[in-house]
C-alpha cells in the first residue's frame, strides 16, 4: 500500500520528485508511516543535493534519535540549528539526543539554554534533573526537581527521581517521604492500586 501511495506522491510531483523538496516531503512520509529507515534515505538524498537544508537535518536528526543513532543525530541537529536558529523544540531535541547519548555536559548545556527562555518549562527540568542525577551532582539535582515538584507536586516519577536524590545525600526521611508520595500518587492514577 505504501509502495502505492509513494508512487502516486511521485506521479503526481512529475519532474519534480527528483528534488530535495520532494524527497524532503518523501521522508516525512516515510517518517510518519514508520518506516525510519526510508525516511532517513530520502532526507540524506534531499541533504545530499542541497546541504543547507536545515529542516532536512532537523528531521534527520529526529529519525536517527528513533533508530538509536545518537551520535549522528547530533551531528544532524547542530547542523539544523545553524539554518534554523535557537529554537525551544531544536534545542530540547539536541539536548534530549545527548541525554540518551550519555553526552551529558552537552545536554545540560541545552537544558539550560531552554530554560533561560522558558524557565517553568516542566519537560526540560525534569530531564535536567535527571541528567544532574546521572552525573551525581545531587545538590543541583535537588533543587531542580524540587523546583520541578513546585510547579507540578503529581508527577510521581519526580518523587521517585527525588526520593533517589535524597538517598543519595544521605537523606533517608525526605527519601522515604518521596516515595510515599509517589506510591499514592500511583495509586490514584488511572489503572493504578486502589
């Protein structure tokens, strides 16, 4: 089926398919059909044949994070963030990528870049947090997810990368606190223990 529909989308685009506009929107395609490996094909044809594609890259950099290439990924999204700028989404991918990269200076350098325009930004302090937390600096992953539990007291994975923290430190009451808090949290959740 998807053959057919590729095969339709060429058609249709004529002369035209063979641009980097066109495989650009094959690769989205692709992308969003599941088929990654496709998808990171056609935006390598469309980087190929016009190298300051920097939506290209970003999306390249997107599938090649799914197919666990995070190396690659981030070389494709700093590329991107040069044509495209210092976007929020650009820059908690690249630090995301790093994260799971275990490239962690660089992750936290995005975080915090992020955070200097959206300092209440939930998504991004939860991952910094964690990344301070994989790093042992257990003092600044403290404060970040105590931040973090603040601005959203519900997130019961928070708790439990806090009540991790606080072990950490030595601090068995507060961790003991956290888990608690996260276990009746669980429990009111939806599927959860009643």
């Amino acid at each position: 089926m998807l053959d057919e529909v590729l095969a339709a989308f060429r058609k249709t685009l004529g002369p035209l398919s063979e641009s980097p506009p066109a495989w650009y929107a094959l690769g989205v395609l692709c992308a969003v059909c599941g088929l990654r490996e496709d998808a990171r094909a056609y935006y390598e044809m469309a980087i190929r044949a016009k190298p300051d594609y920097p939506e290209a890259q970003f999306s390249l950099g997107i599938v090649l994070a799914e197919l666990e290439r995070y190396g690659e990924a981030a070389i494709a999204l700093e590329r991107a963030k040069e044509g495209l700028g210092d976007s929020f989404r650009l820059r908690s991918e690249l630090g995301r990528v790093y994260f799971n990269g275990n490239k962690l200076d660089e992750a936290v350098h995005e975080f915090e870049a992020v955070l200097e325009r959206n300092p209440d930004s939930l998504f991004i302090l939860r991952n910094l947090g964690t990344c301070l937390l994989r790093m042992n600096r257990i003092d600044e992953a403290v404060r970040v997810l105590e931040r973090v539990i603040a601005l959203d007291p519900g997130h019961a994975d928070t708790h439990r990368r806090l009540a991790l923290a606080y072990h950490r430190k030595g601090m068995d009451e507060r961790a003991e606190y956290h888990l608690q808090r996260a276990s009746e949290i669980d429990s009111h959740e939806p599927g959860g223990e009643d």
